[in-house]
C-alpha cells in the first residue's frame, strides 16, 4: 500500500540528515516510489533509464532545497550496455536537484577499470540536452549519449508515439 506524508519535524537520526529531510514529501511502497522516481527524472529532463532503483521502499523530495533520497531495500548493481559502464547504487541514493542536474551525490559509484569510483554530479549536457555528463569526486567525469540510458518504458513510450503518429498521418493522408 502506497502512501503520502509530509514532514513538519526533523525525522529521526543525526542533525544533519535530520535537518536535510525536514518539510520533506515522503513516498512509500514500491509502486509509488518507482512512479515517482520516473516522475522526477523526467521533470529533471533525464532518461527514466539512467538511475535504474531496484525495490524501492521510500522516496522524499523537499521542494526547498531540491533535496531527494530514495532508499531501497538492498544494494544494486546495474551493466549499462549502451555505455560498456557497471554502476553500484547503495541502498540509499540521495542528491540535490534541478533542472537538468543531479548534484551532491551519495550512494552511486561507477566502476572504472578495476577501481569503483564514486559519482557525486550528473549534468544534461550540450546544446540539445543530448548528453549526460557524470562527474566523480576528484573533479574527473565522462559523458555519455542520453539514448544510452533509455529503459524499457521510455523506449514503448517512443514506439507508442511513433504509431500514433503514423496513424495521424495515414488519416490526414486520406482527408486530402
């Protein structure tokens, strides 16, 4: 069962996680944090591919400062063939964000030849928003094409528009 809380009062824990998460929207149940994962990728002008979260118990956003978290019952760990990249997300992620860009990262880490690198900053990149920009802690990053990061519902999504389309153009065909 899938529910709503907005936070008032600091959560429970340490001051600083605390103080982050307060006002926050909380989401729990695997259902509705996937959707609204999804969501806010999407808002973000991200691939819903491109932070693939397995079992997602809880996600928060606190719309003031842009913080997110969204924590999952176990770690993961995801091969993006579209990039060659094997990427580890913790059992929590968190972020800053805002339109195109991810900042302040925990919890993702990129394996990089033999050595796990964490990711502390994701970026649309170039003049079409065309590119993913991932940057580590040492200042290092690389970018990738955003189409490499396409999951399965964006990609039946695109199919989806393609035969609307197509169907639109048969039509008005037709009508001349």
């Amino acid at each position: 069962m899938a529910s709503l809380t907005v936070s008032t009062k600091p959560a429970t824990g340490t001051g600083a996680v605390s103080k982050e998460r307060e006002g926050a929207e909380v989401i729990t149940g695997a259902e509705a944090c996937y959707a609204h994962s999804k969501e806010m990728l999407k808002s973000l002008g991200f691939p819903g591919g491109v932070m693939p979260l397995r079992g997602l118990e809880e996600c928060g956003l606190v719309r003031e400062t842009g913080f997110v978290w969204m924590r999952q019952r176990a770690p993961y760990e995801h091969y993006f063939s579209g990039t060659g990249t094997r990427v580890r997300y913790d059992a929590e992620v968190t972020a800053y964000v805002e339109d195109g860009r991810m900042k302040r990262m925990t919890g993702v880490r990129s394996k990089q030849v033999m050595l796990w690198v964490p990711i502390v900053e994701m970026s649309l990149d170039g003049a079409a928003r065309d590119r993913i920009y991932f940057k580590s802690n040492v200042g290092i990053g690389r970018s990738f094409p955003v189409a490499a990061f396409a999951d399965e519902d964006d990609e039946e999504e695109e199919e989806g528009e393609k035969k609307d389309n197509a169907a639109d153009n048969d039509a008005s065909a037709g009508n001349e």
